[in-house]
C-alpha cells in the first residue's frame, strides 16, 4: 500500500512540473510556485524511502 502511495506522490510530483512549466510558458511564475514544488518532491522522496523501509 505505501508503494502505492509512494507512486501516486512521484506523479503528483511529475504532474505538478507539468503544470508549472505550461504555466511559465504563458505567465510569468512566481518562487513560491516553485517552493511548493519543492514541498512535493521532499514528500516523495519521504514517502519512497518509507515504502522501502517497511518492504
């Protein structure tokens, strides 16, 4: 299950950078954008690391 969640958090990560490279094209992003990106992709890892963990 945590391998699941593990999954849907890299493609929540991946779809987020998605997002905000379309954005960029249109509009000008700001840090904080980027920031909260950041947020996610400690999470993921976090979450990685913990499915790993606990097999």
């Amino acid at each position: 299950m945590k391998i699941a969640l593990a999954l849907l958090a890299w493609a929540a990560v991946l779809a987020g950078a998605w997002v905000i490279w379309m954005a960029s094209q249109l509009y000008q992003v700001g840090p904080g954008v980027f920031g909260t990106e950041a947020l996610a992709v400690v999470f993921a890892v976090w979450m990685t690391l913990e499915a790993r963990k606990c097999g």
